[in-house]
C-alpha cells in the first residue's frame, strides 16, 4: 500500500463472514438494524433485469421527493449511503471540490473521515472554520440524538464559515425523526438517509440524501452511472410507502432497549444512554477477549477499539429472546 494512504475502516455487521467459515448460525449484535421491520410485499419483475435501470431514477426521486416534501432536484440515490458519503467528499473536498478542511467530533462513524481524506480534504480541530462538518444524528456508536434545534444550530456556525453541514440520519427513523432536518432547504445543509438500518435490509444496499439541487447535480455527475439496481429500486418503492409504519418499531425498541440496559448494568457494564436501537457499553477494561470468547460462542458484538474506545462494545438492541442469549453469553464470559 502506498505510504500515507488511508486504511480501510472497519465494520460491524461480519455475521455472514462468521456463518461461511464455521458453517453454524450467528446471532450478529455488531449490525445495528431493526428488530422489527414492517412486513412489506414487494417484486421485482425478472423483465426489468433485461435492461439497463434508469440512471436519472425518476420514478424513485419522486417517489422520495413525495414522502419527504421535497423536490426530485433535490435528491441523490446510492448504493449505499456509504456510496453517497464517498461521491459527496468527492465532488465537494479536496483536489475536485471547492473546500479543503472537514471537521468530525469522534467517537462516530469512520467512513466519513476515510472518505474526506480518500477526496484529499485534512482534518482541523476548529469546527468554526471546516469546509465540511461532519454530523452523526443520532450518533454512531454512542446513540446520542441532538434535537432539531440544535443541529440548525451547529448549522448556523457552519454558514458563517461558509461551509456545508453534513448530518447524516441514518438511524433517525428508529430513534426520532420529529428530531430530522429532512426538510429544511439550505445550501449549506446536506442530509444522508438509509433504508438498511430502519427495514433491515443491509444486503440491498440503498441510500439517499437531500441537499441544494447544485450539490445534488456533481454529486449525480460523479456517481458511477446504474448505481442503484433493479431489485433495490424496486425493494425502495414500496418501503418508502411504509415509513408510518415505524412508529411500531420504535416503540419496541424502546422496550427492549431498557430491559437490555439494565441486564446490562447489572453485569457492570456501564451503559450510554441511547436513544436508538444500540447500546454502547463499557466494561472498563480491554474488550477484545470478551469480543472473542462470545465469537466462539456464536455471538458477535461490535468491538469499539476502531472508535477508539477499547473498553467499549455496541450491541444491537434485537428481539426479547436474542437479547436473552446475548446477555446469558455475556454473563458465561464475565465470570
């Protein structure tokens, strides 16, 4: 690798590596994805697989711009969010864009900093003068959420430089969403969203973002072209006419997010509170012998040595009785 070239970040969600080297059933708690997603029908025509998708999705942006009230020009589609982050950094930092600074307040989600330095954009510790500001809402590992209010304020700081806020919201429809700024028009405010984590779908990759329609036109430019394919256009269409029906899984999430923190806590764990369906905990000690007795145990948790927090592990909040073997693995190693 050539010297000074950035590293690749790392992930949770290695359940089905584990599953294809032990050939046994995981219980992944390192993928941060909905427990109980809304049971949606939906098809993709084999007829549709014949053709080349429409690469200006039209029918996709509209369907988002209704859902969301905003306007088709306003939107891009990726494989990914990650896509989005990677073409954003691209066309807005470094050697191709007009901004050479970028601002992160870790511990957050890495691909934002790999993907501004991959740009050529350099990190500064002054959030007052970064040309982009980089903003986890709620925050990955940690589950904090900012209200509406206080990201329009971090906002406001970001105009004065003149620089862009970049929130990503990924999580936010299973935490809050009366808390997103999906809906404020601003050329200094980008917004990441994702249907992966809210209908548990990881493997379509598929994720989209709102911003002033000049952003969105180099970011559509510099994304590879057909990025969004058949089956995920057509897994999309019908999810984003399902998005209400979330409000049920927050509400579970809650419940058993409390009873999984006080199993939790019970066992010395020390939990942040979280408004999301993660916990992050912290064992006060290296958790990298923890994270690998319950691997051989068939039972993965995200390991936050790469957040810089090696005394920390994330679990996913999943259904009442996974949770009940995580935390009977759990107990079996801390004793």
């Amino acid at each position: 690798m050539a010297a000074g070239f950035p590293k690749k970040v790392i992930h949770g969600g290695t359940g089905k590596l584990q599953q294809e080297k032990t050939q046994k059933k995981v219980l992944d708690f390192s993928a941060s994805v909905n427990p109980y997603p809304p049971k949606i029908e939906w098809h993709c025509d084999p007829d549709s697989l014949t053709s080349y998708p429409d690469d200006s999705y039209y029918e996709l942006k509209e369907r988002i711009a209704h859902v969301y009230h905003r306007e088709p020009e306003e939107i891009c589609v990726g494989n990914g969010s990650v896509e989005i982050i990677r073409v954003f950094c691209s066309v807005e930092l470094g050697r191709n864009g007009s901004r050479n600074t970028f601002f992160i307040q870790p511990p957050t989600f890495g691909e934002y900093e790999l993907s501004a330095r991959l740009a050529g954009g350099e990190r500064t510790t002054d959030p007052e003068t970064a040309g982009i500001r980089f903003l986890c809402n709620p925050n990955n590992p940690s589950g904090h959420l900012l209200s509406k209010n206080a990201v329009l304020a971090q906002l406001e700081v970001v105009k004065g430089s003149g620089g862009i806020l970049f929130c990503d919201e990924a999580f936010i429809e299973l935490s809050d969403p009366e808390s997103s700024v999906a809906d404020v028009r601003d050329p200094h405010l980008f917004v990441l969203r994702s249907l992966t984590k809210c209908f548990a779908v990881p493997g379509v990759r598929f994720g989209y973002g709102f911003g002033d329609p000049d952003i969105i036109e180099r970011i559509e430019t510099a994304r590879s072209p057909w990025t969004v394919n058949s089956f995920a256009e057509a897994y999309a269409l019908q999810a984003l006419l399902h998005m209400d029906a979330l409000a049920d899984s927050r509400k579970r999430i809650v419940q058993e997010r409390k009873l999984l923190e006080k199993e939790l806590t019970g066992m010395g764990f020390s939990c942040h509170p979280s408004s999301v369906n993660y916990l992050l905990a912290d064992c006060k000690r290296d958790v990298s012998p923890l994270c690998k007795k319950l691997s051989e145990m068939d039972v993965l948790v995200r390991d936050c040595t790469s957040f810089g927090l090696p005394s920390c592990i994330r679990v996913a909040v999943r259904t009442r009785d996974e949770n009940k073997i995580l935390v009977e693995a759990l107990a079996a190693c801390m004793h």
